[in-house]
C-alpha cells in the first residue's frame, strides 16, 4: 500500500520536485553533517596522521617541564560523586595534577565528605561557600585558589579516561596561541535506558564529530563545563568566568576575542551521567536551548556589530551557531507546513522517505565518528549502530519540539532569569543590568 | 545569751575595747555554744588561712557560725568577701554588734536545732558544704576569676575547702547529684583536662604545617559580573571596587556578599578553609584539641527541700544509704560494668534473658521531707521489701533519692514484670499505712541487648517521666 503509494510518487518526481519536496534534507542536513563528515575524513583524520612526529615531541617536552594542572569542580549537592573522582585523578598518566573543590552552598552531607577527603590528601584545596553564589562565581572561586599553569574545569559527576589530563593539556604545547581546549564528553550510562543510549549517539554526532569539525574550521564555539581546558593567565585575564546559563560558551567567546584559538580534542575523554529518562532529559534541554538565544543575541551584539574586536572568524562562529540553532529549528516548522499545504497527500510518503534518507545520513555519521575515536571507542559504544533508527524520531521530533518551546519561553518571557541554579540575587542584577 | 567573739591570730591588731577574745589555736577545745559570730581582721594577710581554720573544724558550731571580717578601707578590687560579712572598723562599734546579733539570728537558729549540736563532729566535706549552704539558705553564685586557676569560685564556700581538697564545683555537682542541690545555669567552661585549669589557650592552626602565623580574609563574590576575591582585593580607599568590572560595591547582600572565610599559612603558604583548633593550659602547658578538654556547665546552687533534710539528719538517713548498708547496692559506676559484661554474654550465648528494670518512686523524697530522721524507720522497712523482692544475683542501683535501676539476670520481661508488680505493692502498703501517701511509680522493663546504651535510655525515662510530670501538674 505505502510501497505503490511511493512508486506513484517516485514515478512522478523531477529535479525540481525533489528539491521542493526534501530541501530540508539536502540544503541543510546534507551541508551540515556530510559537509562536516567529508571535512573529517580529508581534513582532520590526515591531519593527525602527518602531526603524529609532532605530537610525540610535544608530550616528551609535557612530561619534561611537567606544569602544574590544577583539576576544578564547582558544584552544589555533589559530594557523593568526589571520592571517585578524586581516586581517578590518582590514576592519571599525567601526574602533576592538583584538585580544588569548590562547594556552592550544598545543603546535604558534601562538606563533611570533601573535608575528610582534604584531610586525607585526597583533595589539594577545599573551598565552603556557606551562601549559594551560582555556578559562575564557584568556578571563579575555584580558579581563584588554583596554582596551576593550566585549568581543567570538570563536572563532579564524571569521570576521566586514564589519559585524558595529558592529551588535554598537548595542544597547549603545540601552539602557544591556543587558549582553550575542549574535551570530548561521552555517555558513561548509555546503556541505563533508551533514553541515555539515543543521548550516547547524539553526543557522538554533535560532540565528537560536530565540534572536531568545528575545531577544524576554526569557529568553535563552546567549550562544556563538563569538560574543558584553559590556560591560567588567558582565564585571568577575562577574569574568569561570568554570570549566567550559558556561560560555556560565553567564555570561549571572550577568549577568541582576546585573539587565542579555541579548538576541540576529541581525544581527551571525560565521561558523564546522563538524564535517564525523557522527562529528565527534556527539563535539562529547555534550560540549555533558551540560554543560548540569551547570550548570543542579547551580550554578544558587538559580534555583529562590526567594532574593535571583531574578527571575520569570531562573526562566522556566531553567525553558524545562530543560523543553525535558531533558524533552521524555524525552518523546519516551515517545511511542515509546506507540506501539509502543498502535499497533503503525500504526508506518508513524504514522512518515510525522509525517515529513510535521515537515517542513511546518521549510519554514516556513526561510521565517521567510530573513525574519529578509534582506538578509545568502546564495545557499548559500538553497539550502538542497533538505536540508528530511532535517532530520526529522537533528534526529528523530541529535541526539535523542546527547543522550540525553549526558544519561544525565552523570547517571550526571559525567562531564563529565573533559572532555578541561578541564586534570585544574581539573576535580579543579571535582569535590570540587561545581560 | 549569745555573743560574739574576736579571733585573735598571729598576725592580727588588737581587739575593739567592747569584744571578747579567743585565741585561733584555741578554738577547737572552745565551747562555742553561746557563740554568735565570728569577728576577724579582714587587713591581716592571713586572713584567708584564718578563716579556712573556722571553716574546717568538724564541729558544726564552729565551722558553720558566720563570720565577719573587719577592714580599714574598702578593697579597691572589691574581691568578692568569703566572709558572710565585712565592714569597715570605723563602723563596727558595740551598737553595730547587737544589731548584727539578730540579724544572724537565723543561721543561729538553725544551727541550734541540728540534731548532732550535742557536739558530734562532721568529717564528710560534702555534708558540710550542704549544711553550710542549707544554714545560709540562699542561692550560692559563682564568680569569674583569674586569681585560681579552676576561673571560677563561689566565694563564701571556699573557706570549707582546704587548697588541695576536692575541687568545689566537683563537691557540688555531687551534691546536685543526689537532688540536695538544684542549678541555675551560669555558664559553660572549658577546663584542661590534665590539671582541671580554666586558664586555656585557643589557637588555630595551619592543618598542613601546624604553624599559627595565618592571616584571614573574607572571600567576596560581585554578583553582577560573578567575581570572587578576596576582601583586600576590593578595598580602594574607604571602598569597595571590583578587580573585574570596576564597580564599585555598595550593599553587602544586595550587590555582593561574602560566601566564606579563606585561611592562608604565612609560613607554608597552604590555603584552607578548617583550621585545627589547639587548646593549650597555661598552668601545666597540657596541649590537646579542644574536643579532648573538659566541658563543664558552672550553676547557681540552691538547697533543695531534700536537701534542708539532709542537711539537718545527715546523709546517712537518706534511703540510697540504708540501702546500701541494707542490700547491696552497688555504685552507678559498677552497675554499668555489669550491665555491659551481661549484654557482652547474652549476645555471644544468645541463650537466655535478663531484663533491666528503671523505677522510680515518685513520693519517696517526700517520706524524708515529712518525717526527717523519722524517715530512717521507713527506709529500713522499705529496704527490707527491696530485699523480699530481689534476688541474690540481682545488681541494684540508685541513680538518686527515687530512682532505681535493677539488673534481673536470666529473668524475662515477663517475670521481671511480675516482680515489679510484687515490689510496687510492698512499698504502696508500706508508705498507705504509715505515711497515708499513695505512691507513683514510673516504670521501665528493658530486654539487655548487645551494645545497650544505659545513659540514652536513662535520658529518655527520664525525659518521659518530666513529661508526665508536667501533664499531671
Ligand atoms: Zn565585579
Ligand atoms: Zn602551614
């Protein structure tokens, strides 16, 4: 039934129709992530290969000076997660590494277990804030009472692979004009649920592979507070981090505006928890989409506003994260549209082709991602090739039907002022000084 | 015809013309019956000795007499008078003798009626102290002092105590403990635990080098642009301005506040946040955490009708002590060592059960309040259905007047019960027949268990009990 439907619908298709009927698909999609995956597979994959000398050297002057890396958690209610952590900080193949815990007003048992951590060694500095001041202000306090030549700025509740300290900190090395890198973040529970297993995938494809592209390009644009790494006398100099939700890729920005590039090692790897069911993850999700519109558009008006620290690459970044996040979510509200118009009675047809050609597009995604990882991919990670079906429906519908709501909460109402991590003192100055 | 007597001692001045004299070597062998009070002379040097001499006779006529104490001038320092009295020698004249006749009258009066004042001694320091206080009857205070190393004195009693005697806030606490006294809280105190000095020095320490050369500041968080720094950083002149975006601050709370204090070591440049507290004495130098120090609760004391009992028959007639010459009643103290050697045994055999019995017999201090040394009669009939009751294995003791535990070894809940049945019947005919007083019991059967925690469990009766108290009142 759908089959002959689809053979009708083929049979009359042309050139023109077929961009007419999936321009979605091939304007966007196609540019987007096969664009991105080409990029890998010509661009950066030969690139680590013939940097492989180099890459050598660099770690043999890294473990020859040694810096200090000092390891900063800021976060509130997280004490459980610390004594891992702290056990796989010890593990590490780098070994000059210090870890500052930044308390943020947790109301559970987290004082007592970083002290006794403290005490034990465990831990090198443990700050209390008895009053909650937001994650911003922790992660200033944390860098604040940090020594080390470099910062690596991790959530509490994930954990590095045995290597990750050192290949963070490589790229430093190599280029003194880097400022910033970023670390790849994984699902550490992708096989809790359905749920976590989809995240696993869409982590892949936006971090692994999305932001390696990005960082091949030049136009990175996020770094995740989950996993990222600084040096010490760039963060000084921007004073650290600021306030507000969105402040990962606040402080990217700030450095590509200081002139240091900001790149993504996809190599280095610090694996996270992820919500485990939908409800979880689509709360979470509502809070990251609406910051984004916030800061980009509202702070970071001078980008587009052509002034003293504008640089071509930092309007391009700016430009490709608002373009693809803002407009294509509206694009795709017009395509559907479009269709029920035009093509009413095509809508099944339509659906499955589409289905099909997503689909094709994420298998090779993963494919390319499997290459970009390859030798820290893991077997859970492998297997899942079986969830490439759902991903359509999960990254199609799902997350699209969240960040529109997000976007239209934030342009309405703001309010994320009213993010509940956000201490009411800051986020009232945050709103009356129109940040 | 009672009259007053001026003790003459090495080192002081001549009598006023209108006084009697008594030498101090001569007062133990003196008959003091028709002695009023004691005049001294507050300017000698020896005094203090002087009046620890009346004090520590064990003649109730000598030791619990008042005591005035003549000056010249009026003590600059105004050191609290250990004196019931003290005056200025320009106004003690023969006039102000008399008047001072009756207004001792009271304490006198209640010497007279002790049933011992045929001349029998007093030798136990506590009994003293409660007779002395009971005498006195009014609230003894503690005051804070640097001159003794313990910080605090009760002025008027310490007299009583020879300098190397059990400490005095020890006696009274004992004597609290037996419900002859009551408390009022005056304060809490530290106290080294090696030489019982409240001299103690708190000092915090770097944890890492255990220096004390730290310096300390407040960490400052700007809400606005999230900076956190440390105050000196902020401060510009008279005010505050953040290092980031160069505000200035103004309302603590509204645009800024302060999260924490930072410690920083001057010597090994450690940053922290929980800096070990060390407490040292001043006396003997005795260095240990504050933790490992004595915590010490200082009270106003009053004798409690119990105790104006004691006071006037002797702690020998108490109940607790005719049962302890009647049954063997052991110590709180070695109670305990049982209980925690049996609940040892019974969770290692897991064989058999033995039950802890608290009751609490809630008339039996007003037995004593009515019949005084009386009371004796019905103790030793009491006792005697203690003992009708209790087994040979069984441990008993008194936590104090009315409260008792007993250890029934290998005996049930149940059997326990019935015992405790047995032993609320013999006293409520004791005390209806004799006494017309109905008592109530508050009861407790408890199974001995591993780890039992015999002070817990105390709290808790007790604090039922307090409850109960106060509904039914
Ligand atoms: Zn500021
Ligand atoms: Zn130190």
């Amino acid at each position: 039934m759908l089959i002959d439907t689809a053979l009708d619908f083929i049979e009359q298709l042309t050139f023109w129709k077929v961009i007419a009927y999936f321009w979605p698909f091939f304007f966007i999609y196609i540019i987007r992530y096969v664009l991105a995956d080409i990029i890998i597979l010509v661009y950066h994959m030969p690139k680590r290969i013939r940097d492989k000398a180099l890459r050598t050297r660099a770690r043999a002057r890294l473990f020859k000076e040694k810096p200090l890396v000092s390891v900063i958690v800021p976060g509130k209610n997280e004490g459980r997660h610390i004594p891992k952590l702290a056990e796989s900080l010890q593990h590490q193949t780098y070994s000059n590494i210090e870890l500052v815990i930044v308390d943020d007003g947790s109301d559970d048992d987290t004082p007592n277990i970083c002290r006794k951590l403290e005490k034990e060694g465990k831990i090198n500095r443990f700050i209390r804030n008895n009053v909650r001041g937001g994650k911003a202000s922790a992660a200033n306090t944390a860098l604040r009472y940090s020594k080390g030549k470099y910062i690596v700025h991790i959530d509490a509740d994930s954990h590095l692979a045995h290597d990750t300290i050192e290949t963070i900190i490589l790229p430093f090395i190599l280029d003194a004009n880097i400022g910033a890198v970023g670390g790849d973040v994984r699902v550490a529970n992708t096989e809790a649920s359905l749920a976590t297993s989809l995240q696993a995938f869409e982590y892949l494809k936006s971090i692994t592979i999305g932001r390696t592209v990005s960082s091949n390009l030049g136009i990175l644009r996020i770094i995740a507070g989950a996993h990222g790494a600084f040096k010490r006398d760039v963060l000084e100099r921007i004073y650290g981090w600021d306030v507000g939700p969105g402040l990962d890729g606040d402080i990217t920005l700030k450095i590509r505006k200081l002139g240091y590039r900001v790149i993504h090692e996809p190599e280095a790897v610090c694996y996270t928890n992820v919500p485990i069911n939908f409800s979880k993850l689509a709360r979470q999700r509502f809070r990251w989409d609406r910051s984004m519109v916030r800061f980009r558009v509202r702070k970071h008006k001078d980008i587009f506003l052509p002034s003293k620290s504008f640089i071509a690459v930092n309007f391009i970044s700016s430009f490709e994260n608002i373009f693809f996040n803002l407009l294509l979510n509206l694009k795709w509200w017009i395509y559907i549209i479009q269709i029920i118009i035009f093509s009413a009675q095509w809508i099944p047809v339509i659906f499955f082709i589409n289905y099909l050609l997503y689909t094709m597009a994420n298998l090779l995604q993963f494919v390319v991602g499997c290459l970009v990882i390859k030798d820290k991919l893991t077997k859970t990670e492998l297997k899942l090739i079986a969830f490439i079906p759902l991903m359509p429906i999960y990254t199609g519908l799902f997350l699209r039907i969240v960040r529109t709501y997000a976007y239209l909460m934030e342009f309405i109402h703001k309010v994320s002022y009213h993010d509940p991590w956000t201490p009411w003192k800051v986020s009232k100055i945050a709103k009356k000084e129109k940040l | 015809m009672k009259q007053a007597y001026y003790i003459v001692s090495p080192g002081a001045t001549r009598a006023p013309q209108f006084m009697t004299t008594i030498e101090l070597n001569a007062l133990e062998s003196f008959d003091a019956s028709n002695v009023a009070y004691w005049v001294l002379d507050g300017d000698d040097e020896d005094l203090p000795n002087t009046q620890h001499t009346i004090r520590a006779s064990q003649n109730p006529l000598i030791y619990l007499r008042p005591i005035v104490s003549l000056v010249s001038d009026k003590p600059r320092n105004a050191a609290p008078s250990q004196s019931d009295r003290t005056l200025l020698k320009d106004e003690f004249d023969n006039e102000y003798a008399k008047k001072l006749l009756s207004s001792f009258h009271p304490i006198n009066h209640w010497i007279e009626n002790l049933p011992a004042a045929d001349g029998s001694t007093d030798r136990n320091i506590a009994l003293r102290v409660l007779r002395f206080m009971a005498s006195r009857s009014k609230e003894f205070s503690p005051i804070m002092t640097s001159s003794d190393p313990h910080g605090f004195l009760y002025p008027v009693l310490e007299p009583l105590f020879a300098i190397r005697d059990i400490g005095t806030i020890e006696t009274l606490q004992y004597l609290k403990g037996q419900r002859l006294l009551q408390g009022r809280f005056f304060k809490q105190a530290y106290f080294c635990s090696s030489c019982q000095s409240a001299f103690l020095n708190f000092e915090e320490q770097c944890p890492h080098c255990n220096s004390g050369n730290l310096k300390i500041d407040e960490l400052v968080h700007h809400f606005k642009c999230a900076y956190t720094g440390e105050l000196s950083e902020f401060q510009i002149g008279n005010h505050l301005s953040c290092p980031k975006c160069e505000q200035q601050l103004r309302h603590i709370g509204v645009d800024y506040d302060k999260p924490s204090i930072i410690y920083h070591c001057n010597d090994c440049t450690h940053v922290f946040q929980d800096p070990e507290v060390i407490c040292s004495c001043y006396n003997c130098g005795h260095t240990t955490s504050p933790e490992d120090q004595i915590n010490r609760t200082i009270e106003h004391y009053n004798v409690t009708s119990l105790g104006q009992n004691a006071a006037v028959y002797g702690m020998e007639s108490l109940f607790s002590n005719i049962l302890s010459t009647d049954l063997k009643l052991t110590s709180e103290a070695v109670f305990k060592e049982y209980l925690k050697l049996e609940s040892a045994r019974i969770s290692r055999y897991k064989l058999s059960t033995t039950s802890l019995v608290l009751v609490n017999i809630n008339e039996l201090d007003e037995i004593y309040i009515k019949l005084g040394d009386k009371a004796k009669d019905v103790f030793h009939e009491l006792s005697a259905v203690f003992k009708s009751i209790l087994r040979t294995s069984d441990v008993i003791t008194a936590i104090n007047e009315t409260l008792f535990l007993i250890l029934m070894t290998e005996t049930s809940a149940n059997n326990a019960e019935r015992a405790l049945e047995r032993l609320q019947q013999g006293v409520t005919e004791l005390m209806k027949s004799n006494l017309d007083i109905t008592p109530a019991f508050d009861t407790h059967i408890e199974q001995i268990a591993a780890n039992m925690d015999v002070t817990a469990l105390l709290d808790t009766f007790l604090h039922e009990k307090s409850h109960v108290d106060r509904h039914s009142t």
